[in-house]
C-alpha cells in the first residue's frame, strides 16, 4: 500500500521538475492561489461567527447581489497575488475592468483569471460554493497587462483548477499533466494529495440541469433534456439520476469525481447563456479534457470560442464525452 503523504507544495514542485527550464515563478504562482484558497476556507469556516454572512448590500458587475465573502474571496485572492511580480495583469467576476498590477511591484508572464466564490447565493445556507481560476501566459512583451492578455481561447490555458469549501475544502487543478485533487487538512494548515490522476468515470451517473427553466429553452435542448430522462419516444435510454446544487463548481466536482453531465443551455433569458466564458467555462472545459472528457456552447468546443468580452456569457455542456456530443446533434438537429 502506497502510504505517502504528499502536499500540494510537494507535488507542484515535482511537476516542476519535468521541466528542466523552470525557474519556480509558476510553482509558487499555483502554490500562492492554494494559499489564498486555505484563507477563504478559513474565513467560510467562521462566517457565522465574525459577521460576514449576508449581502453588502450592492450589486456586482453581473447585476448580482454582492455577498460579503464574495468581497472578502476577491480581495484575498488579488493581495495574495498582486506583489509578487509573477502576474502581468488579473481579472476577476467581481470587477468591471483589468486589475492592475500596482506600479514599483514588477509585472511578470502569467495572468490569472478567477471567480472568486462560485454559487454563493449558497453562502447563508452553508452549502457548497467554490472559486475558480485559470492562468495563461502573457501575450504583450512587457509592462502592464492588457485586456489581451486575459482574452485568450481556453485552449491557451497553462493551468486550471478550482477550490471548493464544502463538508471539506479541496483544490483540483491541472498543467495539461493530469488532473490531481488534494484535501485541506485543516488540523496541519495543508493540501494533502487525495485525489490523483482524476479521471472523469466512463458510466455516467448524474445529470445536472435546473429544470425550473425548461419552458425558455430550444427545443434542442428540451429534447436533450428528454433523451436524459429516459422519455425521448424515438431514442430511448436508461435515464440518468438528477442532481442539482445551484452552483456550478460543485455540480461540475460531482460530474467529474461521479460521471455524468451538468449543463446550462441559452434560452429566451439569457440567449448568449449564464455563465461566464472567461471565469467560468474556460477553466473547468481545461480541466474536463484532461480529465477525459469535453465541453461545449452546444455547437462547439468551448475551448475554441474567441473570447470578446472579459464578462462575455456562454452555454456550457460539461462532462462526459459521449453525452455532450448528443447535445450537439441534438441542437443541430432541432434549433
């Protein structure tokens, strides 16, 4: 039995190794959103207690209620990064425009790209939310980070992962070398390896999808919906369980660790989609392949779509292979 106790720190730098030409700038890069991550979880373990439960009372860039570990997730994760001369430019859910690197601090060739608290309309209710994130390499040569360098294709991405606070807080990220997870050990303040070699399960088991907007969606993806549930006449199949947090990283953990599909598909509301290309999508869909499986808007890879805007919307299939590919004929066919 293999009785190793490896930390993230551990395994970042093994990583690392595989490249002779490394000069540790990235490592520590993944190694300081851990952190940030350790900071949150903390913070998310005592909310109840310090008063930073609730809503601040304003509204986000996205027009949301902004939540007071919304504000708290995003600031920690822009001061743990922002001094470090490692990143050339962030950008965050929670911010309009590029953020900035302060001036006399040093700009480096990463840019990191986050959603600080995934589905924290959860927050009060102690369920699951997550933060997200992606890094690319820059694309202008030097000094200040541009809006280019954020809109990058998925493709461009050099590492993906995301941390979720739930009965434990987890982080699973990739560098196109395996995906890996890793438990906070709270009681020793570290990211133990739990998780490796994440491969997303060839029998499927779930199906994610809020079905209380079924009634604004194509008939593409009402028929998709149907094929899942075991009721489309014409190709019928065992139907998948259902399960649906409200929160995307945590119904995309499941369908990664479990097997299955989570899925949000434009409709009459959002006919661009919900969620966010940028901050969203992308990372997870880097995540996925790796893992075995793919995403996409419904017509294509989502790794592919050119990214326009920072808060650009999209649809997003996301899990196993074979049923994202059904949606897209599914849409194909009908809409």
């Amino acid at each position: 039995m293999d009785d190793q106790i490896i930390t993230i720190e551990r395994h970042i730098v093994e990583q690392e190794r595989e490249y002779p030409e490394a000069t540790g700038v990235f490592s520590n890069l993944l190694y300081d959103i851990a952190l940030a991550g350790k900071i949150i979880a903390r913070e998310m373990a005592r909310a109840g207690l310090v008063g930073t439960l609730g809503s601040t009372g304003e509204m986000n860039i996205q027009r949301e209620e902004q939540m007071k570990l919304d504000v708290f997730a995003n600031q920690t994760i822009i001061r743990m990064n922002s001094f470090t001369g490692r990143l050339a430019a962030m950008a965050s859910e929670e911010r309009e425009d590029v953020i900035d690197i302060p001036r006399g601090y040093g700009t480096g060739k990463y840019v990191l790209v986050f959603d600080p608290l995934d589905g924290s309309s959860n927050i009060d209710i102690n369920a699951t939310v997550g933060t997200i994130f992606g890094v690319y390499r820059r694309r202008s040569e030097e000094g200040p980070g541009t809006i280019a360098d954020c809109l990058q294709k998925g493709r461009h991405t050099v590492a993906a992962g995301y941390i979720i606070y739930g009965s434990s807080t987890m982080m699973v990220y990739t560098t196109g070398k395996g995906v890996h997870g890793f438990t906070l050990d709270s009681g020793v303040g570290e990211f133990l390896l739990s998780h490796p070699d994440l491969r997303i399960p060839n029998t499927p088991r779930y199906s994610s999808v809020n079905h209380a907007y079924e009634a604004f969606r194509s008939e593409g993806a009402k028929r998709f919906g149907r094929w899942l549930q075991g009721i489309d006449e014409e190709d019928p199949r065992e139907p998948l369980s259902e399960r649906y947090f409200g929160a995307l990283v945590a119904d995309f953990h499941r369908t990664l660790l479990k097997g299955g599909i989570f899925y949000y598909p434009a409709d009459s509301r959002y006919p661009e989609g919900k969620l966010r290309l940028v901050y969203e999508a992308n990372p997870l869909a880097f995540i996925v392949e790796e893992a075995g499986g793919y995403a996409s808007d419904g017509l294509q890879n989502i790794l592919d779509v050119e990214p326009r805007d920072l808060h650009q919307r999209t649809p997003l299939f996301i899990g196993d292979r074979v049923l994202v590919e059904k949606a897209e004929q599914f849409i194909a066919k009908f809409d």
